[in-house]
C-alpha cells in the first residue's frame, strides 16, 4: 500500500504510515462466524420444531447482519495515512480502501 502514497524530496524528520487497529484477525473472525452460526442455527432449530418455521429465517438473517457489518469495518480498516515532516513541511497524505488519495501541505512551524 506504500507504494501508491508520493514521494517528495527532501529528507525526512518525521515518517510514518497510521493504519486503523482491528483486534480480530480474520482467523479469529471465521471462529466467531462458526459460533454465531452454530448457536443461531440451534436457537432457529428449536422454533422450527415448535411450529414457529418463520424465525428460522430471521436467525439466519441476523447471521448475514453481523457477518456484513464485520466486513464492512474490516474494508474500513484498509485507509492508510501517511505524515511526513521534513524542514519545510508537514504533508498528511490519505487513502481511502477505495484508493482515493488526498493530500494536505503545511507549515511545520
């Protein structure tokens, strides 16, 4: 991902890439899948034997939901931003998980 955020001259005092934290790794996020995915199942298996055959659906609903959001906040956490300082200058530099760079110059004093 470095690779796509400018370089500019001059040397550099300050150089850092900021990415966001995300605490679960994808393996632990296929494990709590299969936990949130056994327990629905279970808890939709039980009121598809009493009679209630609807909110056999809305269990799995609820595991498209939690599964959707999970990834939407693991595309988040693909924005990197670089700040750069150098003598004359203070760039901030952004990615967005689209690719879109933008870019902000000042002063360093």
């Amino acid at each position: 991902m470095g690779d796509e955020i400018s370089h500019t001259a001059g040397e550099y005092l300050f150089d850092a890439v900021l990415t966001p934290h995300r605490s679960l790794s994808p393996r632990g996020f296929w494990l709590l899948m299969g936990c949130i995915v056994a327990v629905s199942f279970t808890g939709g298996l039980v009121f598809l034997i009493a009679g209630a055959w609807p909110i056999f659906g809305f269990f799995g609903l609820d595991v498209a939901l939690i599964y959707w959001a999970f990834r939407a906040s693991y595309r988040s956490g693909r924005l990197r931003e670089r700040l750069r300082l150098t003598r004359d200058e203070l760039t901030v530099e952004r990615i967005d998980p689209r690719g879109k760079l933008r870019r902000w110059t000042f002063q360093p004093y």
